[in-house]
C-alpha cells in the first residue's frame, strides 16, 4: 500500500498524494449520502477515515489524524445507530435538538477543546498548534455525534470545524484535502437546507433505542 503515499499530481506548487485524494473523494461520497439520510454514508466514512490517516501519517499533524480516528470509531457506532433506527421506522429521523441537548453539544466540544489543548501543550511533540488541534479533534467528535444522533445542527458543528480545516490542510500541504472542504460546504449547506426542511415539515416521532 506504499502507493497511496506516492504523488498523483501537482497543484499550486503542491504535490498531492494518492491517499489524500482517495480519501476526501470517498468522504465527498459519504457526505453526499448523509445528505440523502442513507445508512451506507457510515461505511464510507470509515473507509476515508483508514485512507487519510495513511495520507497525514509523518505530516506533523496529529489533529487531522486524531480526527480520522475519531470518524472510524464514530462511523461504527452511527452506523449501529441509523440501522438500529431504520429497522424499527423504515427511515431515519431528523430533529432538531433541543436547547438542553444544544448547551451539553456546545458545552461539551469546548471544555473537551480545553482539555485536549492542554494535553497537546504538555506534550509538545504531539502538536505544533495545541489549540487547532484540539479543536479539531473535538469539533469532529461532536459533529459525528450529533450526526448520529439525527440532530440537524450536526450541518453546523461540520461547518465550524471546516472553517479551520481549509486553511489547516492547505498550509500543511494537504491541498487536495484543502480544495475538497470547498467542495464539502457546498454539500453542508445543501444538506442543512434539507435537513432543516425535513424536521421542520413533518413531527418526528423518535422510536425506543433509535436516533433519540
């Protein structure tokens, strides 16, 4: 598999490896498919996941790897959890969540921030920006998990952290990663329309042990 690590072309003076085009064009997939509320947006969001990680493995940037880490071990769980919920409704739900469940989301991806931040701080070599990292990190984890839960505002948590993400890669030399998070806000923002329509047009009754 040493191949992925070898250039399969050259954009703005950057070379871009095979495992980084591989993996964003799969999560371009998976995105697309979140979108549609399709079970198989999961599987292919841990294939990307595995894919990048060989692309950012040596890079320097453990946010962008603990981040891929995060989507493998969150692509399991949401997968459970949107088949789980198809089998017993025949769709998935969306909602919105509501303000308690908004705070703890918030609440939670700031203090956990913080406290990566601290841990990449006192361990310098892990990080060269703590603070990136960490929110990074984080900001994914919350993503997916409000993802899995079928919370609209997941859209949102995936727009903030891709706001950092872009220059993050492109200054890294990830640029095809970089050009791909274009691509992805353009597909957030479709999927938030949707998302929003679809919980806001129909009462969404939430089945036992499904997306509550």
């Amino acid at each position: 598999m040493s191949w992925l690590t070898g250039t399969a072309f050259t954009a703005f003076d950057q070379k871009v490896i095979w495992a980084d085009m591989i993996g964003n064009l799969i999560g371009l997939g998976a995105l697309a498919l979140g979108w549609r509320r399709s079970v198989w947006s999961w599987p292919l969001q841990l294939l990307a996941g595995a894919v990048l990680i060989t692309a950012y493995w040596g890079g320097q940037v453990p946010g962008q790897i603990g981040k891929q880490l995060i989507v493998i071990t969150a692509a399991v769980w949401g997968w459970a959890r949107w088949r789980r919920g198809q089998r017993d409704t025949g769709e998935i739900a969306v909602r919105f969540a509501d303000w308690r469940e908004r705070a703890v989301l918030v609440a939670g991806a700031a203090l956990g921030t913080a406290a990566v931040a601290e841990l990449f701080t006192a361990f310098p070599k892990l990080s060269w920006a703590p603070w990136l990292d960490a929110y990074i990190f984080v900001g994914t984890l919350a993503a997916m998990y409000a993802q899995a839960r079928g919370w609209v505002e997941f859209w949102f948590a995936w727009i903030a952290v891709d706001l950092v993400g872009v220059p993050y890669s492109f200054t890294h030399g990830y640029v095809f990663s970089a050009l791909t998070y274009s691509i992805y806000f353009v597909l957030v923002l479709l999927g938030l329309a949707t998302w929003w329509t679809k919980a806001r047009t129909r009462t969404v009754t939430t089945p036992k042990g499904a997306l509550a």
